[in-house]
C-alpha cells in the first residue's frame, strides 16, 4: 500500500490558478443569489467568512501534552471534538482519502480516494467545499493553500479562484507567510490552509517523540500567526469567522500510519465561530462535518442531492443512545480493549428497551445481547473485521455482535430485540422511518425491522440477510385508520456470525 512521502516537496514556484468568474454581478443578480441563502443564525449585517487550518498527521492527545498555547486558546474559546475514521477496506489511514473526506464532506466510500494517486477520485460528482461554494455564489473570494501539493493540485478544482501549491524549500513557513499575507492585504471569504510538519515529525521520529511535540509547538505557532492575521483585519469587527482546524489521520507511536490502530485512525475538530460554546466538548462530530459547516455558515443551502455525509456543527442532533455517554462503563470480559476506556452499556436510555427472553447465556459480557458502545470501545474488541467501517453512526450507537458474544462460552443463540419508544403518528396518514445501519452477513444470522401500531402485533418491514454498508436507511410506513402511535423492534438473531449496528433512529410524518 503506497503511503505519502514525508519529506517536503523539491522546490518550485506556486501555481496560482485563476478561476473564469464574472467580474461584474448586476444587483439585481447578486440580491436574487443573495436572498436564496439561507444558513445558521448570526449577527445582523456582519459578513460571514471560513478559515480552515490542516494539521496533517496531528493527534489530539499530543497537542495536548504539547506547548501549544494558540490552539489551547481555540479549544477554551470553542468546541473541541474528537472522532475516528475509517480503516481498510474501506480506504487505509492515509492523506488521500484522509484530506478527501474533510475537503469533500463525503466519506470514502463516495469520493472513491483510496491512496495518495487519486486514482478513481469522483471529485466531479463530490467536489471540495470551496468549488462548491464558488458554484452557489461566484461572487464570494475563496483561497486554498498547501504544503502538500495534491491538496492544491488535485482535490481544490480550478474553479477556486487562487490555488497554491507552496515551493517546497518554503514548506510550512512559506505556507503561513502566504495566508497570513492573504487574510491581511486581501477580502477572502472561505481559505484553506495546509501545513505539513508534524506528519514529517511523526513519520521521522514517531508520535511519542519529543520531535513530534516540538512540531506541533511549530505548528502551533503557525496557527497563531494566522488567526492573528484574521483578527488584525481592520473590518474584522464587522466580520463573523467561523474557524475550524483538524487533522486527516493519527500516527503510530512508533512513527506512520495507514493501518487500523485506534492511534491511526484518530482525528478531531476545533472549532470557533459564534453558536459554539466556549471549552465545549462534542463525540458526535465526523471528519465530513467540516466541509458542511463551512457551507452552512457561508448561507449556502446543503441541496440533498449533494449526498453530503457531513452535518453542520453548528447544527448539532443528538439522538437518544449519546445521552447514554455519561454511564458507560469499563471492559468487562474483553482484552485487547484499554482498561480504562469507557465504553459501553446494556442500559438503554428513557423509553428504549431491550428483550432478551429468547437470548442465550454466558458469552462475553459486553455482548451480551443489544449493547450501547462507541467507535473507540467497539472496533478495539477486535480490529480488522470492518468494524471500522461503521463511518455513518455518530457517538454512541447500539450494536448486537454476535461474532464477538461467542468468544467466550455460551449457551443457545443469540437472539436479542431492541425497542425504541412509542413515536406519535398520524392514523391514515404515511409516516417515515429513518435510522442509520451497518450489517455484516453470515448465515443463519438475520436482522429484521417491525413496527407495531398502539401496541398491537409487530409487523416486519424490512429483513437483513445479506451485507449492507454503512448507510442511513429510510423506511416508508403506512399508519393504519386510528393510530396514534408506532413502535420500532431491531431484532438480531444468529450466533457466532457477525453484526448489526443501529443508531439515529426516529418516525416522523411525511
């Protein structure tokens, strides 16, 4: 597998590439683009802008061993979110499908990024949230600079108005000098900026190193230059930035990355911007998110058929299973999981139930039937059998495994139902039931979907048995004449088979 090469580039001049845009918008033209933008509540008549700052191969838990003043600033003045990504097969822990998922607010399985050649790259149908945001208001300013020059040269499409690709003898110092000049002497709406020396650290001397702390300082003082070039802007009173800095993959203690550790796989959001609490912590933000809430928070309308996976962080939807995170406890019976992780619950939350009168008996304890789990906690059970691919679930989900349930002795079959509350419905009317799922299929194992109306006999709706990827899921329920409420059961039989994982689900009228 091809990983991306840790030295910096062989100079070169940057390559600024000019977008065709109209230079002139008649009022009339710019009120209409004007008007049909709709975004998340902001003061009046401040102009809306983005900063985003890559720290490529950053771990979170190391900027925060680190000296790292600036961005300690960030995360007191904002939301600080750690999450984890995707593992092969799905695509490896690289930049490629790492800087693809951020820029594109799509997960690999859409953009089709793989590796560091961008072979296949669907970024026509999928482009980068700047393209995106040139396309919907040509007349806003957006700006894309990097170290590395696939970002520059690849993901950002010539639409962005000034693309640059930094001499690789100025690496990350020209890179800084560049936004920093930009934000100071120009008006842009929505940058990008890529810096690169601590992936170089931890590649050299591994993300336990005093190197790669020492990287991270660099590039923390990079960070401050920058922010400080935003708030020296003599109309920065009359502007509302939204600024976001995260990471496309961990390292290895040891030094790299692309394989399925937890530490590969980590990456996270701090974010600033007017509607995010101050030294506020989130376990529901995904890598896709910070394209979306560029967007959103440049009033532009995030289309459905965008199949955008992101959602703004502005934004926030909890579901019922993440107000379980404060009760989740320790390993019980499994081993390669962390002593001290917390990480899962057979208690489910307020008006969810689970039925386990026909489950078996003994088997390891966490798995015991429906369980309540995060990513962190559950992909560690055991690596390598695409639980890593479970990118669409956010915080904590509820899984049934019955692969990792028989690694200890047991009795019967697992056969466990989970019970969501009742959902008022309307009587007559089509009611809508979506929830976010990932099943991974061995015979004789089924999953089925029922629903039952006013506490009648459940019908079956929908039956897993065969793969179904990560994916949110969208039912459509007649309600019978008179009903006034609907209950959903997620039942999963089987025994040492593989998975089901549920999560985000809801009924609502359509």
């Amino acid at each position: 597998m091809p990983v991306r090469t840790s030295a910096p580039l062989p100079p070169e001049e940057p390559v600024p590439h000019l977008s065709r845009r109209s230079l002139i918008l008649s009022a009339a033209a710019a009120a209409a683009t004007a008007g049909s933008f709709t975004g998340v509540a902001r003061a009046a008549a401040r102009t809306p802008k983005v900063l985003v700052i890559g720290l490529d191969g950053a771990l979170l838990s190391r900027i925060k061993d680190a000296d790292a003043p600036n961005l300690d600033a960030l995360m007191a003045a904002g939301l600080t979110a750690p999450s984890s990504i995707y593992a092969n097969p799905l695509a490896p822990t690289l930049s490629g499908p790492g800087w693809s998922t951020i820029i594109t607010g799509v997960w690999p399985d859409k953009h089709n990024v793989k590796d560091n050649a961008f072979t296949g790259a669907r970024f026509t149908q999928y482009p980068d949230f700047l393209t995106r945001a040139e396309t919907a208001n040509p007349a806003l300013s957006t700006y894309a600079v990097a170290s590395w020059a696939p970002l520059t040269d690849t993901v950002f499409s010539a639409k962005v108005d000034t693309r640059v690709s930094t001499p690789g003898a100025e690496y990350d110092t020209g890179t800084t000098s560049r936004a920093v000049a930009r934000l100071r002497d120009g008006n842009p709406d929505a940058v990008f900026v890529h810096l690169d020396n601590i992936d170089h650290a931890g590649h050299t001397y591994g993300a336990a190193s005093q190197q790669y702390l020492d990287a991270i300082k660099g590039a923390d003082a990079q960070v401050g230059q920058i922010v400080a070039a935003v708030k020296a802007r003599p109309s920065y009173a009359a502007e509302d930035w939204l600024i976001m800095v995260t990471a496309d993959h961990g390292h290895t203690d040891a030094g790299g990355h692309g394989g399925s550790t937890l530490q590969e796989r980590q990456t996270f959001l701090i974010a600033t911007g007017p509607t995010l609490a101050p030294g506020s912590v989130r376990h529901d933000v995904k890598m896709p998110d910070v394209a979306a809430s560029a967007l959103a928070h440049l009033g532009i309308p995030l289309d459905p058929a965008w199949g955008l996976d992101g959602r703004p962080v502005q934004q926030p939807a909890p579901d019922d299973f993440d107000a379980l995170r404060g009760s989740l406890a320790t390993r019980v019976d499994e081993t390669g999981i962390p002593a001290a992780l917390v990480g899962f619950t057979h208690t489910p939350p307020p008006g969810w139930s689970v039925d386990n009168s026909a489950m078996g008996g003994g088997g390891v304890t966490e798995w015991r039937g429906w369980s309540f789990t995060t990513d962190e906690f559950w992909t560690q059970a055991q690596r390598d059998q695409n639980r890593e691919s479970n990118i669409r679930a956010r915080g904590v989900f509820a899984v049934a495994d019955g692969d990792e349930w028989t690694d200890k002795s047991y009795t019967g079959t697992f056969d466990s139902t989970l019970v969501s509350p009742a959902y008022p419905v309307t009587g007559g009317g089509t009611a809508v039931l979506t929830y976010t799922t990932y099943y991974r299929h061995e015979s004789p194992q089924k999953g089925e979907v029922l629903v039952s109306y006013d506490g009648g006999a459940p019908v079956t709706v929908r039956t897993y048995t065969a793969d179904v990827p990560s994916r949110t899921e969208t039912v459509t329920l007649q309600v019978p004449a008179g009903a006034t409420s609907a209950r959903v059961r997620f039942r999963y039989t089987g025994g040492n088979n593989w998975y089901w994982v549920i999560d985000g689900v809801r009924i609502g009228m359509s």
